[in-house]
C-alpha cells in the first residue's frame, strides 16, 4: 500500500508543475516582430524580445519581474554593454537593445545572454534548436 500511495504521490507532482519541455521559442512575425521564450497556449513568459522590422531597436522583457529603472549590464560572449531599463507595468522588466550590437550578434551566435541588475544576474538562453528563430528575428529586425 505503501508503495502504491508513493507513486500516486509522484503522479500528482508530475500533474501539478508543467514540464520544463513546455518552455519554447517562437516566431512571430506580425507587426511588431517578436521573439517569445513561452509555454505555448497559455499567457506564461520567460522573456520576449520586440523589434519593428527594419529598426534595429530591440526590446527586451523579462517575467516576472519588479519594473525598475536605471540601467543593465548585458552580455554575450566577450561583449558588453550597458541597456537602459525602460518604465515597464506589470510583473515584467524591459530593456532596449540594438540588434546590430555586437552583444546582440554574439548572442545571435550562440543564444546566451546575460543581463546585471543591481546584484541580480538573469541568464537567457536560447537553445540550438531554436537559434534559427533568434537568427531569423536579429536579421529581420535589422534590415
């Protein structure tokens, strides 16, 4: 019996907190552009870079998060720099960013970016198979 409520247990754990596979990347590319780290189908963000084609500007927001102002260190690779942190509602916090930035094309290389608030450090990470997506976003944000 004992063995049979310790596997209905793990069930009931397993049901309760999604899968960390249900995390993903997409492509949407209406007007604005945008790059989400999200669970498909349902209003749950990681982060989400925005862009108007063309523009080269890049907005960067991650969940949750206390709005704050100031600025942010980001970076990619061996590059840095420094990314204003625009007034944001809600649980989110937004960055701006240039996609022609040699931070953003490091990034663009190999999907990680760091981004230093304060003493709190946030890592994104867009995984391999995902990295055309990322690629797709930077070349249609810049041109």
């Amino acid at each position: 019996m004992t063995g049979l409520f310790g596997v209905a247990l793990t069930l009931l754990i397993q049901l309760a907190a999604p899968p960390s596979t249900a995390w993903t990347w997409t492509l949407y590319d209406d007007d604005p552009l945008v790059l989400a780290n999200e669970v498909p189908d349902t209003a749950r963000l990681r982060s989400t870079f925005e862009c108007e084609p063309g523009s080269s500007v890049v907005r960067l927001s991650m969940y949750p998060a206390t709005p704050a102002g100031g600025f942010a260190r980001v970076t990619a690779g061996t590059a840095a720099t420094t990314a204003t942190i625009e007034p944001a509602s809600g649980d989110r916090l937004r960055l701006v960013l240039r996609s022609d930035h040699p931070v953003f094309a490091a990034f663009a290389a190999d999907g990680h970016l760091g981004v230093m608030i304060g003493e709190e450090h946030r890592d994104i990470e867009v995984q391999r198979t995902h990295l055309a997506k990322l690629r797709r976003f930077t070349e249609l944000c810049a041109s």
